[in-house]
C-alpha cells in the first residue's frame, strides 16, 4: 500500500486536497505540477511547463495550465474539473473523487453515479510530452467524455491576461490539432490514440484565481484561452489516452508509449523510497550541462544550493556519475575563484568553499587520485584566488581569515534583499564561511602531500595553523559558550544563529572537543525544533517565529527564526563526530520527525522551510533539494552506525 494514497473523505475537503500538490519532472527542467484535486493553486501550476527552445534561458513557460474532463451520459454533463474564481470554487469536480494514488505515477479516480473513470497522468523523463490515460471502468449506458484544454503559453513567474494578439486557431494534425497562442512559441500538438472529434471553439475564460500567490502578495488572477474541445465515447473496460508534446506522433503509437514510460516508475511506497525519487527529480540535463533545480516549482540552478545538496541527492543512491557531470559542468563555469551562483550571478563567497566539501563527499566513492587529478587545479585556482583576493569583496585579511562583504547583495547563504539592501548582511569573517575555509585549506594539503605537489604544499603548510589561530581568537565567545556569527574589524556580532554548527561538522574543524559540545548545546537549546535549526534564537527581539506575507515581509523573515532542514545535515554531522553511536537514536528520531511531510504538502517531497514557532508549518517551495539531500544524508549517516553495531 501506498504511504501516498488518499481517500474521498480527505479529497473532498478542500482545506486539506488544496495544501497537497503533485509534481513529476522531465529532467530537462519542465515539470508538471497540480494539486491532488488537479485545482492549480498557483501561477506555477500546469500540466506542461517547461523551458521552451529560443526563449529566455533558464526559465519555464505554463503552456497548459489544465485539462478539463467533463462526463456525458444520458445528455447530463459532469465536470469533473475543478477551479478557483473570485469567491467560489467552479465547477466543483473533486466532489466525484474516490481515491488519489501518487505511485506509480498520479492517478485519480472518479465515480459519477454509475461511472468509474480512472485517470492517470504521466509526464515523460526523456522529451517534453504529457500523457494522460483515462479508463473506463465501469459504466452502465453509453458514456461520453469531454475533454477541454486550457491554455497560458507565459512566463512561469507571471499571470497572462485576455488579449487580441493570441491566435486562438487550431490546426489538423493526425488524431488532434496543433495550436500556438504566440508565435514565438513552438507547437503545442494535442492527440488522441484512438477515434476523437476536436470541436473548435475559441473562447477566453476569466479570472482563474491562485490562492498561494495572493497569500505572497502576488498577482494571482488570470485568464486561460481554450482552443476547443475533444469528444470521444468510451465503452467499459476501454482506455484512450491524450497526448500533448512540441512534435507530432503516430496516434496508434501512443498506448504503448504509456505502458513503456510507466513500466519504468519507481514505487514509491515508502518515506525513503520516496525521497529517492525526489532526489533524482532536482538533477536535469539540458545539451552538455548537468545542474541541479534548487527547488521546485519556482527555483532554477544555484550554485551554493547544488554543491550544499548534490551529496545527498546523488551519492547516497550510488548516482556518482551525475555528481561528477553536475560538479564539471560547474567548474567549466568557474571564474576568477568562483562560481556562478543564480543564473550568471558570480556574487556567493560560500560556494566555492562548498566545492570542496562536496569533493570530500565524493571522494569516498572515486577515491583521492581520482579527485586531484580531476579537480586538483580548480581546488588550487580557488584557494589563490581567495588569497591575492576577488575585486573588493572578497579578501583573505593579514591574519588568514576571509573577509567578505557587498554593500546590495549579501554573499552568504542568508541572502535576502530588501530595497537593495541585505537584511542579513554579516559583512566581514562569517563564522561558517571561515570554517569552510579551513576545511578547504586542509583538504587540498592533504591531497597535494600524498600526490607530491611541493610547490603548494610549501607555499601553504603554515596556512591551517594561522586560520585556526586567529579564528579561535575572532569568533570563540568564551562567556556564552558558543562561535559568534560575524566580525567585521571592533565589531563582533553574537546573535545565536546555526552557521556556528558547520564550524563543528566539517572533516577538519578548529574547535577543540569542549568547545564543540558547548556550540552543540547552545543550538540545542536555541536553535534545534524536530524540522531543522531555527536561523535566529527566539530570545533574540528580531526573532520571527511565523513566515508569510508579501515579498518584502517574508525576506525579512527568511533568515531570522525560520527553520532550514539543510542544516540538520550538519548538526547530526558535528553530533556523530562528538558522541558517535550514542547519537544513533536521537538521528533516528529526527529522521522519523519527517515522515508525515512527504503527505501533506508537496508530496513524496520536503520543502524549503518551516516556521520557526511549533506548530511549524511547511513553507517555501514544496519540493527542497538541499532538504530532501539533507535527509537522505542523515539516513547515511544512521545506516552507517548502525552497521557498526
């Protein structure tokens, strides 16, 4: 049995089918993505969107928000669909759902008096085609279905409106009809696999309303065109199947495409099984680059999000391959030490130093010859660049420590803006950014001293003690017990905050073993909820317990008291170092504590973040990889002690 399989009593009411969405992945960046009632909730929902050839790069495009199923028997009409208008819900579809399955692809079936229709939705890995198969399984009189597609051909990140210039016209192809609103726009084909009338029938239909968007202070109106409608009888036990792609196929071919593609799903019928899956989903492939969607539906490729998730969402399923062409396409990319970050944005001062935590990572599955043959020159270019310093805002100071700060973006991962200015700046020595420093300094020693690299290693041997010297003195805060967050020059800021964990997690760390568990009981105390480490203690007055709003609201919320699951990762890390096996069970726990996500918000997935008061709440984009990574690698991490016992 399915943990991802819901019943009517659940499905029927909308407070609860509404807050569940789906997705399925293309691996090339397109997706489909819907509530469990196929209600779309936000401007990104849609049964097919996808990066489109020649427009904008890196950005998606909802070229069919939805498809409309009606039921005709007897001359009486069912809508099975089911959309949100201003202050109602039209037509109200989900009243005729039985039962939602996630595995092994999103089927949802509906009964209508005498009539039990099966529909399974099926988004292709290999091209950029939807199928949807419907059976028939019960009927008791000649049954009809209708079937009629609503049209968007937008920017995922906007709401289209009613217009003059979309081209409303559909053109023959074999077994349906081509149509584009915009002809920038490529083909959208639209086929049955079997015998199929498509009535044309151009109509605009207003005000289809997102609830999420206006909850984020967000345009959330919009108007879809509908091109027409396909008619088709279906006798029981008969299945037809639509099919919407850029490029024509062979009507009669379509079936067995269906049964080829889903005979290739995984069963996701556990919490790992299905966190698996999620993982795999993040890593595309688009000509020669391999990269990771830091989150879906609404985040593209970072580069601090995907060296910080690629570990767990790769190694720990043995996926090594996608790892080492996700970490080349990034170091083809590298420029003047670093790496872009959002889009072409080379402004993260982490993500270099990150490269080299996800080589340690990797290193266990190719070995260390394999690592400095490969990468040995870019882990050098890094550390020189730091070094002799990259423009004016990142710098390594007389005392070894890396200094950095941007008086519009801020260079670390808290990185919200809010009228140009960050909320969490931490200009100048940020705690983890210096403890990522020195676990990359150390590593790249190690690997040139075994590989007969002098040149480096006596140009950098003192280097480590120096850092460590001088960190220890900056940033240990011996009154409280705990590492500062920042120190910029005189000032030393001391909010509790979780960057202080990765400076005891990482495979050379500076703290001493008392200093360690002092950092450890301070986040315990402060910072530790069963979702993840708050970003702010709530002691602090900027602490906020609650994320929402609009987007300045909610920027000034992001990094102060919010809950970030990737850092679990880093705190169990620094936990097994400090008490090995007798961790075990408290990481079992927080393993266990996520369970129940994977069903109630993006499903089979985690998302982003959480609010930082109980009952914390599932925020941010419902399907997280640095998140699922995260979980995934403190899974390996019990699996490994548990084999130890």
């Amino acid at each position: 049995m399915s943990v991802l399989k819901f019943d009517k009593d659940l499905l029927g009411n909308l407070e609860y089918s509404l807050r569940r969405e789906m997705l399925s992945t293309d691996r090339s960046g397109g997706y489909m993505s819907t509530t469990i009632v196929c209600c779309n909730t936000r401007k990104y929902h849609g049964l097919m969107v996808c990066p489109v050839e020649g427009l904008e790069q890196d950005r998606n495009y909802v070229l069919l928000s939805s498809l409309d199923e009606t039921v005709i028997q007897h001359d009486q009409s069912f809508n099975l669909a089911i959309h949100r208008y201003p202050g109602i819900y039209e037509p109200r579809g989900h009243k005729y759902i039985t039962d939602f399955n996630y595995t092994p692809t999103p089927t949802i079936t509906y009964r209508v008096g005498g009539v039990l229709l099966r529909k399974e939705m099926l988004w292709i890995h290999s091209r950029t085609q939807l199928l949807i198969r419907y059976t028939l399984l019960e009927a008791r009189s000649q049954t009809w279905l209708r079937l009629r597609p609503f049209l968007a051909f937008r920017d995922s990140h906007s709401v289209g409106k009613a217009n003059i210039f979309a081209n409303g016209h559909t053109y023959p192809v074999p077994s349906g009809v081509k149509c584009r609103l915009y002809e920038q726009f490529p083909w959208l084909v639209m086929q049955m696999s079997g015998q199929a009338e498509f009535v044309p029938a151009p109509d605009w239909y207003y005000d289809f309303e997102y609830p999420e968007e206006a909850e984020r202070g967000y345009p959330f109106r919009e108007d879809l065109l509908t091109t027409g409608f396909f008619e088709t009888e279906l006798k029981k036990g008969e299945s037809i199947v639509f099919s919407c792609a850029f490029e024509e196929v062979d009507p009669a071919a379509i079936p067995e495409m269906f049964e080829a593609e889903i005979a290739k799903r995984s069963n996701k019928i556990d919490f790992l099984s299905c966190l698996r899956h999620s993982a795999r989903q993040f890593v595309i492939r688009r000509g020669d680059r391999a990269e990771v969607v830091a989150g879906y539906p609404w985040f593209g490729r970072w580069g601090r999000d995907t060296f910080i998730a690629l570990p767990g969402i790769t190694l720990t399923q043995g996926r090594v391959e996608d790892c080492l062409d996700v970490v080349d396409t990034l170091t083809r990319q590298m420029k003047d030490g670093l790496f872009p970050n959002m889009g072409t944005a080379y402004n993260s001062v982490d993500a270099p130093l990150w490269f080299f935590w996800t080589l340690q990572q990797l290193e266990k599955h190719i070995g260390p010859q394999e690592i400095w043959n490969r990468y040995g020159t870019h882990m050098k270019e890094i550390l020189e660049a730091y070094m002799r310093g990259i423009g004016e805002n990142v710098k390594v100071l007389d005392n070894c420590l890396v200094w950095a700060s941007h008086p519009t973006h801020a260079m670390t991962w808290m990185d919200a803006v809010v009228d140009g200015r960050p909320v969490t700046g931490r200009d100048g020595c940020q705690v983890e950014i210096n403890a990522l420093w020195y676990n990359a300094v150390c590593y790249t020693l190690r690997l040139a001293g075994e590989f007969g690299d002098q040149g480096f290693t006596g140009k950098w041997e003192e280097i480590p003690q120096r850092i460590k010297e001088s960190f220890l003195a900056t940033f240990w805060y011996p009154e409280e017990g705990y590492l500062a967050d920042y120190v910029n020059g005189d000032y030393r800021n001391t909010f509790i905050r979780p960057n202080q964990v990765i400076a005891c997690a990482l495979e050379y760390i500076m703290p001493d073993e008392q200093q360690a568990l002092s950092v450890i009981r301070t986040i315990r105390q402060h910072l530790l909820t069963p979702k993840g480490l708050r970003t702010l203690s709530p002691r602090n007055p900027l602490y906020q317990g609650r994320y929402g709003g609009d987007q300045p609201t909610r920027d000034r919320q992001y990094h102060q008291g919010t809950v970030w699951p990737w850092l679990l990762e880093h705190y169990a890390a620094a936990n097994f170092k400090l008490y090995g096996k007798a961790f075990l069970h408290e990481a079992e726990d927080l393993l266990k504590g996520f369970e129940e996500d994977i069903s109630s918000y993006g499903i089979g997935s985690l998302p982003e973040i959480y609010d930082g008061d109980p009952p914390h709440a599932q925020r941010g984009v419902p399907s997280q990889a640095w998140s699922v990574g995260a979980v995934l690698r403190i899974n390996e991490m019990v699996e490994e002690f548990r084999a130890k016992e």
